[in-house]
C-alpha cells in the first residue's frame, strides 16, 4: 500500500543524503502573511520538517534554459498544436505539452488537454511522413524498448 501526503506551507530547504544517495528532503515550514486573499507564504520560526525519501523531484516553478535547437519567444515555445516551430532539421520534430507549450498557467489537470493535442498532432505528422521516416521511427522505437525499462502503474 502506497500513502500520498501532502505538506502545505513547506518550502524545500536541503536535500538529504548518505553516500551519494538521496535518503531525505529538509522542508523549512512557512506561514501565511498579509490579509486574506493577498497572502503570502513567509519563513515560520518553527523547526524544519525531515522527511525521509528516495527520490526528489523538482515540479514547481517555471523558468526555460534554453539549449540549441528549442526557438524561444517571450519566455515560451512557439508551436502549432504541440510542434515546434522552427526547429532544428538535426533534431527532427521537437513537440511541447504543459508549461512549455502554454506558459505557466492553469492547474495540473491542464496538461491533460495539451498533452491529448500534442499526441494527436505528432501521430497526425508521424503517418503522414514518408517511409524513411516511418522506418527511422520503428527503429528508434525498437531501441529504446530493448535499452529502457518500462515502468508502469502497478510497479
């Protein structure tokens, strides 16, 4: 049996480890400032929170690094239905979801719609491509499947 807790008014301080290996994550506590509804979080004097774990994943905040190949206008993506636009030919079709394709908006379940768009538009390029391409991606698809471990729900 798995339990998901969540931490309100937690802000992450250290990640904790032993040998090179994550075993924790410090959580400084926060309180809310101001009046309502123009509150902000601010440091509590009370202790920090310890939270054992073994793994950290960074999901909060927006900020693209650029890197070769990904075009960037006004901090986003530019895009039509997912694909990016004007990307690198070396780089074959580059396609965006979530935050990169929208801006840091909207709630975790609006990544569901982009994502269907997404999927749908690189399945709509991926058979209209000629053979070569379809063969390129057979054996991408092949490739991966025998150097990477599939993971799903139930592990």
């Amino acid at each position: 049996k798995r339990v998901l807790r969540l931490h309100f008014l937690r802000s992450p301080q250290e990640v904790l480890s032993e040998g090179g290996l994550v075993t924790g994550i410090r959580l400084a506590r926060m309180q809310l400032q101001g009046e309502a509804g123009r509150q902000v979080a601010a440091p509590s004097s009370a202790a920090a929170l310890d939270i054992s774990c073994g793994l950290v994943v960074r999901s909060v905040g927006f900020d693209i690094l650029p890197f070769q190949g990904l075009p960037l206008k006004s901090n986003r993506v530019p895009h039509t239905q997912g694909c990016v636009e004007q990307s690198s030919e070396d780089l074959g079709g580059l396609y965006v979801s979530g935050w990169l394709k929208r801006g840091p908006q909207g709630i975790i379940a609006s990544n569901i719609g982009d994502a269907q768009e997404t999927a749908a538009k690189l399945w709509s390029d991926l058979q209209s491509q000629n053979a070569k391409a379809s063969e390129s991606f057979e054996s991408f698809m092949t490739s991966l499947q025998s150097t990477t471990a599939v993971v799903g729900f139930q592990d």
